[in-house]
C-alpha cells in the first residue's frame, strides 16, 4: 500500500473532517452533509477513508485545545468561572432591546487575529493514495473539496 504524505492547512482539518464524517446540527439533531463514510464504497476504501478521519479529527481536536487557550488568555470569566470573550462591548440598548450602539472587543479581534494565524499554519498528514477510479461508482450530492484534494486523477 502506498502512503502518500500531504501538506493541509489546518483550517482544512476541519472541512476535511466534516466531509469525511459528516455534519449534524447541534441545535436540532438533523443531517446536513451525510459525509464520505456513509456512501457505499468498497470495504478496503471505506477502512482507508476511516483511517484519514480519525486523523483529521485529531489535528482538528489539537486546534480546538488551542483556541480553547486562547479563549482563556483573551477573555474574561462570569461568575461560575466560564471564559469568554464577547465580540461587543459598550452595548447600549433602547427601551425596545434593539441596539443603539456597540463597539468591537479590541480583545476578541486580538483572539481572532491569533487564532486565524493559527488556522493557516500547514500541517503534514499522511494517508494512502486515493485513486479517482476508487470512486467512480459513488453517487453522490456531497461536495468533497478538501478530499478531492487527496485523490490522484490519471492524466
């Protein structure tokens, strides 16, 4: 089996597992991108596809723990010691609740700034070689961008 290693920004991570796993809403519980690994592939490109996501998990996790920190370096606990950082401050209201005013957190805009930086760096990851044929019986409404990036299309 070939491995072939692949450079992804880590912003990529995240679309790359999203269209290898799929995406639910938190909110409601419903489906809105099924993912690679529920389309019917070949055992052996299934084991493979499985195998890219839980990596791509992983680096997506590590980010998180990082952003996780940054929240904490940039923001502010409430009372019960929750972290966060809100994107207004200064927000005045009227009588009806609707804003009047607000200003942008020059901290959330520092967080945001890091944390962008973060997202660009590239990452290695390495997978076995995705041949297009390998997919040539899979019908699907799936975009799969970032994975289409992996796969060798014969010239």
């Amino acid at each position: 089996i070939y491995m072939e290693k692949v450079s992804l920004k880590l912003y990529e991570f995240y679309n790359l597992e999203a269209e290898l796993n799929g995406v639910t809403n938190r909110e409601n519980g419903e489906v809105t991108s099924k993912g690679l690994l529920a389309e019917k592939l070949k055992l052996t490109t299934k084991y493979w596809i499985g195998d890219l996501a839980k990596k791509a998990a992983g680096e997506k996790e590590a980010v998180e723990a990082i952003k996780q920190d940054l929240i904490k370096k940039h923001g502010e606990a409430d009372d019960q010691g929750n972290v966060s950082i809100p994107m207004y401050i200064n927000v005045v209201t009227d009588e009806d609740g609707q804003t009047v005013s607000r200003d942008i957190n020059p901290k959330f805009v520092e967080f945001q700034n890091e944390f962008n930086a973060l997202l660009n760096e590239e990452k290695e990851i390495e997978h076995k070689e995705f041949q297009l044929e390998e997919f040539e019986n899979v019908e699907t409404e799936g975009a799969y961008v970032t994975f289409l990036k992996l796969v060798k299309v014969p010239e």
